[in-house]
C-alpha cells in the first residue's frame, strides 16, 4: 500500500465533510487501486501456487531465472 499525501479539497456543509475534490492523477490512482482489490476479491478461492513453485516452472521452461 502506497502512504500518500492528498492533495483533496473537502466541501464542509453545517460544519460536516458532505464531499471531497480530488486532483484527477489522485482520482485515477484511487479506482486503480479499487479496481485491483476487485481482482483479488475475486480470486481469492483459487487454488494458490507457492512462489518457489512458480520460480521452479520458469526456469525449467525459460532456463536460469534471478531472483
């Protein structure tokens, strides 16, 4: 997770954050990132495959892999 600093801008109504004004670039990073808890929401009843597995099967097809 990425520790930002915010550049938003809060609509204040009776004293109460009602909205918030986000630069675009800030907006766009947001729903990325929502986009990609979506994807992992998603998956997360498949069947994982543990890291030294996966370095195994590259190398044997690919030959040599750094780490």
């Amino acid at each position: 997770m990425r520790a930002r600093e915010s550049a938003a801008e809060y609509v204040v109504k009776n004293g109460k954050r009602k909205a918030v004004i986000l630069p675009i670039k800030e907006y766009k990073e947001l729903l990325e990132d929502l986009y990609d808890l979506g994807v992992v929401a998603s998956r997360r009843h498949e069947r994982m495959i543990p890291f030294e597995d996966v370095l195994r099967r590259l190398k044997k097809k690919n030959g040599a892999v750094s780490r």
